[in-house]
C-alpha cells in the first residue's frame, strides 16, 4: 500500500532543523504517512499556509491569526520566548521612543515580531520588508537606523556593532508576566481528524527524540546554523526548543490566546482568533 504524502514546511533554522531531525532521517515509525520536508524562510511559509499549500507548516503565531478556516494549531512545535524574543537593534543609541520617528527594517508583516513591535509602538511606525537574514547587515551598513531581528541573529547582532534598544520578548513579560509565543506548528483541517491527531503524536515524537539524542540532533541542525559555533547553535536550540516546545502547557496557550487578542484590541488583526488545538 503507497503511503499518504504529508508536506511539512519548516525554516532552515537550527532550533527547527533540530525539532525535525527526528522526522527528516526516519527515525520513527511514521505507518502510512510519508513525510517531505520543504525549507524556506518563516514569511515564506506563512505566505504558503494562507493558500493552503502545506499539509503541515511551521508558522508565526501572527500568521496564525489569518489561517484558522484551513488549519489547526499543533501542541507541540512551539518556539517561545520566555522573557527574551525578538530584537530591535542600532548602530546608534536610540531610545525606544526614538523608534517612531525612524524606518525599521522588519523580517515580514506576517511575522510575530512583526505584531509585537505593533503592540509596543500603537502609535505607528515606517518600515520595510526585507529577508530576515539580511537585517543585520542592512542596518550596520547604514541602510536602516534600526532593525527587527529574528532567530540567531538574537544571539550575533553585536558581532556587527550593534546595540540593543529593545527585547521584545523580555516587554512583553513586563507587561503580561508571560512568555511570547512566536511561532508554532499548524495542520491542514482537511486531512480529517484521525490524520491530524497521527501528525501530531509524530511531531511530539520528534522533538522528543532530539531532546534525547541531542548531540546527535544537533550535529545534524548545524548544517543550518550560518556560522555560528556548535556551543553558540547548541544555546539557540536551547532557547528555541524545551518543554514549551514539547507541549505549549495552560500558560503557553493562554499566551498565544493574550497575544492574539492583544493584536485584535490594538487593530492589528481584524477579528476575533479562534484558538483550537489539536488533542488526542
């Protein structure tokens, strides 16, 4: 019998390379499910999602927010910040007030980090799209006063002689006491619910076994770390990929509900987001 092909969609990212590795290299019994893995950039993804292209996608909680008709949050896959996130960064010193009267680039409108920068300057702001792996350099080049960065950049963005002006992980737990949830894992609703519930008892086991093996993990998300050290990758997944990830728990998913209703009070998003997860 030919197995169900199942696309996943996912960053090329350590933490997620990690998360997957489990997966990727048929270390589980996955019975009539055949897994493809597709990698691009998160804004990418979120993109594809809201056209219903990916059986299974890595997605910004934002995204989230525009996708609920066709897909359903995973409970495991979670990437959240607790009490760190994204970042804006300078060359120069800037107040976070400063930030409203200057042009950020930003890694995609779709993005979480995206939304929580909304949340903190309601007042509005200039900004520009561009590939997140690109922020960095842009605004030490002068390009951009500032820049809203993601993923491993969190950790390097001083090795470029940039300062730090605001973690809006570390805010959003000044203003709420909980963690940012940034992004998570979502399944296509038209693969019915036997296939959604068998999806996501594999995900769990995937990063369940990463966190087991994780050496071993870890050698295989290096290929997608962009020169960082193994120490340095080893610190990223950590941030990334821990017991929020295994299971967002009653406070992860409160997050993800106080978020999402933040960014429909603030205007952001348009409507009232329905958050269902799916459960065994």
């Amino acid at each position: 019998m030919s197995k169900r092909r199942i696309v996943v969609g996912h960053s090329p990212d350590p933490d997620d390379a990690f998360m997957f590795y489990a997966l990727a290299h048929h270390k589980l019994d996955t019975g009539d499910l055949n897994f493809h893995h597709e990698l691009q950039d998160i804004e990418t993804l979120n993109r594809r999602a809201l056209r219903g292209e990916l059986e299974v996608s890595a997605v910004s909680l934002h995204a989230f927010a525009f996708l609920q008709d066709k897909y359903a949050l995973l409970p495991s896959g979670c990437s959240m910040g607790d009490r760190y996130g994204p970042m804006v960064v300078a060359r120069q010193p800037l107040a976070v007030s400063d930030l409203a009267s200057v042009k950020i680039a930003i890694p995609g409108t779709m993005t979480t980090a995206f939304l929580a920068l909304r949340l903190l300057l309601p007042q509005g702001f200039e900004y520009e799209a561009v590939p997140f792996d690109q922020i960095i350099p842009a605004v030490a080049a002068g390009r951009f006063q500032a820049g809203l960065i993601i993923h491993e950049g969190q950790l390097t963005f001083a090795d470029q002689g940039l300062r730090l002006i605001v973690d809006l992980g570390a805010w959003w737990h000044e203003q709420t006491g909980l963690p940012l949830p940034l992004g998570g894992n979502v399944v296509r609703r038209d693969l019915g619910p036997e296939t959604m519930v068998q999806i996501s008892r594999l995900l769990q086991e995937s990063i369940r076994y990463g966190l087991a093996h994780r050496d071993e993990a870890l050698s295989y998300a290096l290929q997608y770390a962009r020169d960082m050290t193994r120490s340095l990758a080893d610190r990223f997944v950590g941030m990334y990929v821990n017991e929020w990830t295994l299971d967002y728990g009653p406070r992860g998913r409160e997050a993800v509900r106080r978020l999402l209703a933040a960014g429909h009070e603030a205007g952001v998003i348009p409507h009232p987001v329905e958050i269902e997860f799916v459960d065994a």
